[in-house]
C-alpha cells in the first residue's frame, strides 16, 4: 500500500483568501463573524455570517468564465488553482489519467437557484437561463477543476452535508494508498449565505440571534452559546502518493494515516445525543492508522456551537480516549469562520495540517461560561504552543453522516 501526503493547500475563507491569511488570523483568535451585508436581513432572525470578503471572481475567471460559475464553484476553482500552484504540480510532467478531483458542496448552486427562480416569477419561464442546472449541481465544482487541469481520474463529488470535506479526503486517501490514483485534488466548498438558507436555519432556531456582538456569537462548548453561526468558502488539498511526491521532490505538508466513516443511523437534523456514530467514526480512523487513543496529540472538534452537538461531540471524546480527554487539546475553528458546511472539513484539515507544521494550536475562542457537560481542554480564548505530531479533524452532518482523518507529521 502507498503512503499518502499532502502538497498543496489552497484556501477561499470568512478569515482571509490565502492559507497565510487564514492562518495568520486563526491562529491569533480573530473571529472572521460579521453583519451580512449581501442582502437586507431586517425581517431575519440571525443577521450575521462567516461571509467571504474582497474576492473578485471576474478579476480571477474574466467575466465571461465568472458569470457561468455559482459562487460555490467559483470558490472551489479559486482554492484548487492556488492549491495546485503550491504543490509544484506540472500538467506536462504527471499521467493525468491518474489525476483525480473529490470534491463537493452540501447545498451547491443555491445562488444561481434564486436568482432564476425570481426571474422566472417576475418575467417567465422564456427568461430562465439554459445554464441553470449546470450551475446549480452540487458536481460542477468538481467538474470545473477536473475541466481546468484535464483530470481524467474519477471525478467524484461526494453529498454528505457538512461532512464533505473529510469524505473528499478520507475517500481520496484510500483510492491513492490502493494504488488507484497518483493525486487527487479534494476538499469541498459552499456558498449558502442566502436569504432561504438564513431564513430556514433561523426558524428552525438553529442560529445565533447575538447579532449586536456578531465576534462572539460562534461560541462552541461555552455554557452561554446560542447556535450557529452560518459561514462560507472553499478549502482544497492536493493529496499524493509518497513516491509521487518523492519522485518530483515535493514539499510534504503532512501525511494522511487514517479515516473513518460512520452513520447515527438516529435523526435527520439531531446529532445523536449519546454521540455514537461520531465515536465510531473516530475509533475507525484510529485503527486504520494502527494509533492507539493516548497517542493523538490534537483534535480538532466539528463543534457548531449547538447546544446538543457539542455536547454529544464531547461524550464521544470521553468514550474513545478515557482519561486521556482530559490531557488532549480540543479546538474548535468554528468560533472564528462559522459554519462553512460543506467547506468546513477542508478548512479544518488545512488549519491541523498548520497546526502540526508550527507547533501551534488555535485557540477557541469566546469560552466565558463553563458548561458542566463540556468540561474538556478546548485551548480557551488564546492559541498555544505545543510539539504536535498526530492530530485527528472531525466533520459531522445532517441526515448522521460522520467523517474523521487522521492527519501526522511527515518522516
């Protein structure tokens, strides 16, 4: 079986456009939460998001690429060319039959849905546009970046809510380690700031209502946390086989040892409450990695800042590692992005891939009162120092789907 590694990263976030960026501010505790400003949310509910700031798609695509791209798309697109571009990857010099894209969206095109459909209303249906459908499933994101780089792998894009991501990179992982791929491009992205998706997440009370304090709304595992806080953006990862990577003498980010996959098989919406699906999620990936619990220096928790989901998360924790959940840090980067959905696992696994390259463990943020059930170390309010060597990334979502990666230091 091959080894498989991480060469590239490539970021489109609440907290900046870069990985430097992303980290920079993550890693300092800065909440990347504001007042949305893309429409007018005086009748909502929660007015506030993790909203993408200052990219400019027709200054990337051109106007005519731009315009037939959901913004979903468009932020996949955007951090797969930066991640490609930071590998050292050359079309001319790898077997692009080999050259896979995983990569997904929870909610897809929900944009371009909108819009048409007021037009249709408002003008007919001789006015809806004829890229509508291209545009809005939730497979063009992959679809473009397999266009893009002439990836004639599988080009899958996986539907498991907001656990997209780490499905994209555990299900990449096994196809390179089996020999079926030599990289594969994975992650996933959303755009889902819209007035529907506010509209139903409020009334179905799942959002934060502290909109006069729109920092501190995102608080997962605090005693006083409210909901979440709904977020944006793309997060990409260009996965190799260790000898690929070798051959070509790339920069290795980080290795990928382990994943593991699971279902509550409880609720469409709810987390179960015991939190088995996502203790066997864990316990899988571990085993795939041959790891032992005591052994995981870092987990970065899926952690939405709902009062049930934080606290099954933690019951999980307590289940798989016994006392040792004590002593491991828990980090929750959602404090400061938001919930990205269906981009929140590639977020998440290039902020351990960071953590472990730095030594440095972003802090979660707004921890002002204690909750009984969560009592575990969650790196309150202030990033901190630490040798990392193993660290797993958690990723829960709607309908009981569970994904976890492991992710270690490379030798």
């Amino acid at each position: 079986m091959e080894r498989v590694v991480i060469t590239g990263m490539g970021v489109i976030s609440p907290l900046g456009n870069t990985v430097e960026q992303f980290w920079s501010r993550l890693s300092a505790g800065e909440s990347g939460v504001s007042p949305i400003t893309s429409f007018d949310t005086a009748r909502y509910k929660s007015k506030i998001a993790g909203q993408v700031r200052d990219f400019d798609p027709e200054g990337r695509f051109g106007r005519k690429e731009a315009r037939r791209m959901d913004r979903f798309t468009q932020f996949a697109l955007a951090a797969a060319e930066d991640a490609w571009a930071d590998s050292g990857l050359q079309l001319d010099l790898i077997d692009r039959e080999r050259l896979g894209v995983y990569v997904g969206s929870g909610v897809g095109g929900i944009h371009t849905l909108m819009e048409q459909a007021e037009l249709l209303r408002a003008r007919g249906p001789e006015r809806v546009s004829p890229t509508l459908i291209p545009m809005l499933i939730s497979n063009m994101a992959a679809a473009a970046i397999s266009i893009r780089f002439g990836a004639l792998g599988p080009a899958l894009s996986p539907v498991t809510a907001c656990s997209i991501g780490n499905t994209a990179i555990g299900e990449a992982f096994r196809l390179i380690r089996y020999g079926g791929a030599d990289c594969i491009i994975a992650g996933g992205a959303e755009a889902a700031v819209t007035e529907i998706s506010l509209a139903s997440f409020g009334n179905a009370t799942s959002l934060s209502t502290r909109n006069e304090e729109p920092e501190k709304a995102s608080r997962p595992f605090d005693g006083s946390r409210d909901g979440f806080v709904i977020g944006e953006g793309g997060a990409i990862l260009i996965l190799e086989s260790l000898s690929h990577a070798l051959r070509r003498s790339a920069t290795i980010y980080a290795e990928v040892t382990g994943y593991g996959a699971s279902s509550d098989a409880y609720h469409m919406v709810a987390t179960h409450p015991e939190g088995t699906g996502a203790y066997l999620a864990m316990k899988l990936a571990l085993g795939e990695a041959g790891i032992q619990p005591e052994e995981v220096d870092l987990i970065s928790a899926h952690a939405t800042s709902t009062l049930i989901g934080d606290r099954s998360e933690t019951a999980a924790i307590k289940k798989l590692f016994g006392e040792a959940a004590y002593r491991i840090p828990v980090t929750a980067n959602k404090s400061m992005t938001g919930h990205a959905l269906g981009a929140a696992g590639g977020l998440e696994a290039v902020a351990l891939i960071k953590s472990i390259e730095q030594g440095l463990i972003p802090p979660t943020i707004n921890q002002e009162m204690p909750d009984e059930v969560c009592d575990l170390d969650y790196v309150p309010n202030t990033a901190r120092k630490a040798e990392l060597d193993i660290g797993i990334s958690n990723s829960f979502g709607f309908g009981g789907h569970n994904a976890v990666i492991v992710l270690r230091k490379y030798r």
